[in-house]
C-alpha cells in the first residue's frame, strides 16, 4: 500500500510517542500530534487511519499501530546480472517484517551456528527466520527435532522415508531412527555484511 504524506507524517508521529513512551497515545495526547483541538476530531483521523490501514483496534478494542516499525525506501530495482541504466525512483515504503512474516505470532528468529546449509547460502552467524505451523514438503529448510538432537536442514520424503539433508558434501544424510519433530520452516535467511 503506498501512503499519502500526511498519513505518513501522523504515522511517524504516533510510531515516535510509541517508542518514547512505549504506548500509544492518548486522545488527547492524540490532539498535538493531529494539531487539531477537539476530540471528535482526534476520533475522525484515527477512524481514517484505521480505514487506510495504519492504525487497528486489537480483541480488547484498543488502537494499536499496524504500520511495522522500520520502514525503508524501495527505490526501484537493480540488476544483479548486466548492468543496466537506473534512476532512483521512490517506488514505495516497505517494512522488512512486513515482507519477511506472515505470521508474527506462530514466527520466530534462530542464530545459525556450523556450515552444514552454506551451499544453501546459510553461513554461521547468519539468522533464520522460522515459521511454525506451516506443513513441511519435501525440499523445505527445516528445524528439526532428531532422535533428541536439534538440526537445520533439507527435509527429503521418499515414500514413507524420511531424511534429512545438509547443503554441505561434507555432512551425510541424517536417517530419523525413533523421533522425528518438526519445529518449524525455515521462510528466510538474514545476513548482515557489516
């Protein structure tokens, strides 16, 4: 969804009172940051914010803000094979949660430790994203619960087979004897270069 300015600005300004005061604010906290001086006006901006989608209210009826914290600039695209001519064109705002996770309640982060996925581009240090609740497949990166020991790996079904798989020769396959759990999927890989 692309914002308008002011929506933009009100946004910012709530997400700021948040991160000062580790709440949302008041309606009448709400009457500076709208620069109006009635509450039923506080209340129409908040019902239009609600209707573009940066505010919700939550089970208990609170205003909360949908808008993820930490939006960056999407400013086109970039060839990774020919170099080609670009201009820098504000396309959109995006939040990397919000592109990265579905689920925030069922999504959590892992630190990679060990190179058995780094021809799976997963190097020690890196972080996972991981999902719970998803139904693995065949080909999916999993952390798994093997015979009492952890893992990240390929699930591979063969039949009523069952392996896993390291993106490294240097590591065999991992044939579950007794227990196999699945903890989640893994839905992204995060690597920070400096």
């Amino acid at each position: 969804m692309i914002y308008g300015k002011r929506t933009l600005d009100y946004a910012g300004e709530i997400e700021s009172f948040w991160e000062r005061h580790r709440r949302m604010p008041s309606y009448r906290e709400m009457l500076g940051i709208f620069g109006v001086s009635s509450k039923n006006a506080v209340f129409k901006k908040v019902r239009r914010l609600i209707k573009e989608g940066v505010l919700e209210k939550d089970a208990a009826g609170k205003i909360i803000l949908k808008r993820p914290r930490g939006r960056l600039k999407i400013l086109g695209r970039i060839a990774a094979g020919f170099p080609s001519p670009a201009e820098e064109e504000l396309a959109d705002t995006m939040s990397l949660d919000e592109y990265l996770i579905s689920n925030p309640q069922a999504t959590y982060l892992l630190k990679v430790d060990g190179d058995s996925m780094v021809d799976a581009g997963i190097h020690r240090g890196d972080l996972v994203l991981v999902q719970k609740g998803i139904a693995p497949r065949s080909g999916d990166i999993v952390v798994a619960q093997v015979d009492g020991e952890w893992a990240l790996k390929y699930l591979t079904k063969r039949g009523k087979k069952t392996e896993l798989r390291s993106a490294n020769k240097r590591y065999p396959p991992i044939f579950p004897k007794n227990e196999l759990i699945i903890a989640g999927v893994v839905v992204a890989n995060v690597r920070k270069y400096r």
